[in-house]
C-alpha cells in the first residue's frame, strides 16, 4: 500500500482522533481535520473518482442498462398522463384485437389496452421494489454492521436467525407472510422486505469483519472513540460498495417476486395493474392471444436484465481488483 493510500490517524484539539479510511472509489471517505473542518487525507482522490466513473461510462453494457432503467422509471413516474387509455378502461367490442396502430400490444379479454397497463404497471412494479428493498436495506444493514463489529454471543445469535431465515426459499417464505396476512401492495412490500432483509445483513457483516480490522479502525478504537461513531464514520463509509451492488441486485429479484406473488393471486390485487397480476389474467389465453403475455413478460425481463448488467457494472467499478483489470485494458 502507498503513503498516499494508507490509513493515517491524527490526534487534534483535546485529544480527539480523526481516522482516515478509503472509500469504494479509492479515494479516501473521511480524514483528519483542516482549518475549515475535515479534509481529504489524499489530494489524488477526485482524480481517482473521476477515472472510476469513466470506467463505469465507458462501458457500453452498462450504459445501456442505466438507459434503460431510466426509460422503464421515466414511464413509470409519467404513465398516467402519457399512456393513450385508462388503466381499467374497458371495450367489451375490441377485446382480444392483436397489436394494432390503435392498439400496439393489443387488447386483453375485457378489451382493455394492453401498452396502458404495461406502462402503469411499471409505477406498481417499481414501488413494491424500491420500498421493499428500502426496508431491507435498512434493517439488514444495522444488524449486519453491529455484528460483525461486536461480535461474541450478539453475532452468534443474530447469525442463527438469519441463517433459519435462509433455510426457506425466498418465494416460499414470501408466501407464507403474505398467507399470514391480507394479500394487498403493503402485504407484498412487507413480506419482500423481510424475505431480502438477511441479504443485506449477510453483506454487511461479512464487510465489516474484513473492515473491523483495518489499522484506521483499530486506532479509533485505541483513542476511545464510541463504538456507534466508529461504525458511523470509519466503517459504513468503507462497506458501501458492496451495499450498493446488492442493492440493485435485490431490485431484479424484487421485482421478480413481485411478479410471482401477483401471478399467484397473492400480490397485488385487481383492478390495480402490475406486471405479474397480468400474466396471472393472461394464462387463460395463451393460444388465443399471445400478446397479454409476451408484452408483461417482456417488462418483466428487460427490467430485471438491466438491474442485473447494471449491478455487474457497479461491481466491477467498486471491487479494486476488476477496477485496476479495467484500468489496464483502458491504457
């Protein structure tokens, strides 16, 4: 390690220790004090951040996957002004037409029109993923974080739980939260939320023990720093990498689960659109028209497509090891 990349503590006014560490961009997240309050410990980190989300936007398979996701969210925040039809506007006369300048994805057997519900569906999709995931990631994360820092008897217990969590499939314990409770929105964002809420905290942990004994950590800790001022300053800081490409992992298969609980009758419930509610109304005319399948299935898959390609690219920006890989191929 370098003298510009290695930890450094300082003793300031009174005793108090600011400790730096590096964040998943490589340059620091925090350091000692200045004049003017806390200052950066490497004068090369903006140099470095900035070469690290060039990486990231040069390369094209995740540009596509970010454009996309900014498409599929632009529709899902404007659906219920741009969409061409109401969203349970109903034409017994044009039920079932296949796709049509009038209709492009076509009709459904109530004669509703297909693309309107493909695009307010998104809005449902995406809500049930970000507020599930949001749950998740802050409940996990504490946990996580706080036993792998504490360790003893608070990580072995908090271990088990997790690990009986993780005996279950996600789905099926799903299932059984939502069978538990009333089907609805706020049933599947709960159930989604505590499903993926081990994830986050397996993550966390395994982070922070590889954090925990990092010298900028152990000098806090010499210093007497409070053990909630550590996590907050030197730790959480130096394990948002992997928090972040977990994140957007956990939105694919958030919304993937989604997709199955509607498609089981145990999500979201009529007449509120979503993707899976639709190709649960859609089994019924499968031979007879394909289209109320293909068109939700296809959200369905480019969606999830582009969370994960996205994810693989923040990883490869965020890990230093495929970082310095993809510096090297850039020269």
């Amino acid at each position: 390690m370098s003298n510009a990349q290695r930890p450094t503590a300082q003793v300031g006014p009174g005793g108090s220790a600011s400790v730096g560490g590096v964040d998943p961009l490589g340059g620091p997240a925090f350091g000692p004090p200045s004049a003017g309050g806390a200052g950066p410990v490497d004068d090369a980190a903006p140099e470095r951040r900035v070469a690290a989300w060039r990486l990231l936007v040069a390369n094209p398979v995740t540009v596509a996957a970010a454009a996309t996701l900014a498409v599929v969210v632009f529709v899902a925040l404007t659906a219920q002004w741009i969409a061409p039809y109401g969203v349970n506007e109903v034409d017994v006369a044009g039920a079932l037409q296949p796709p049509s300048w009038a209709h492009p994805f076509g009709t459904d057997d109530l004669g509703r029109d297909i693309l309107s519900r493909v695009m307010l569906a998104a809005s449902t999709s995406l809500q049930v993923a970000v507020v599930s995931v949001t749950f998740a990631f802050c409940v996990g994360v504490p946990i996580g974080i706080i036993s792998g820092y504490v360790g003893g008897w608070l990580d072995t217990v908090s271990m088990r739980v997790v690990d009986v969590m993780f005996a279950f499939p996600v789905l099926l314990l799903a299932l059984a939260i939502v069978a538990i409770l009333q089907p609805g929105m706020a049933t599947t964002m709960l159930a989604i939320g505590i499903v993926y809420t081990p994830i986050f905290a397996r993550v966390a942990r395994a982070s922070t023990l590889s954090v925990r004994t990092e010298p900028y950590v152990q000098v806090a800790q010499t210093m007497g720093t409070p053990w909630w001022r550590i996590l907050r300053r030197h730790v959480l800081p130096n394990i948002t990498g992997p928090l972040i490409v977990q994140t957007s992992l956990s939105l694919a298969f958030a919304i993937l689960s989604e997709a199955a609980l509607s498609f089981l009758g145990l999500g979201i419930q009529p007449p509120q659109p979503s993707w899976g509610g639709m190709l649960f109304a859609a089994q019924g005319f499968v031979t007879q028209a394909w289209w109320m399948s293909v068109f939700p299935g296809l959200a369905i898959f480019v969606t999830v497509l582009a969370f994960n390609l996205l994810g693989d690219g923040l990883r490869d920006v965020l890990d230093p090891k495929q970082r310095t890989r993809m510096e090297a191929r850039h020269r």
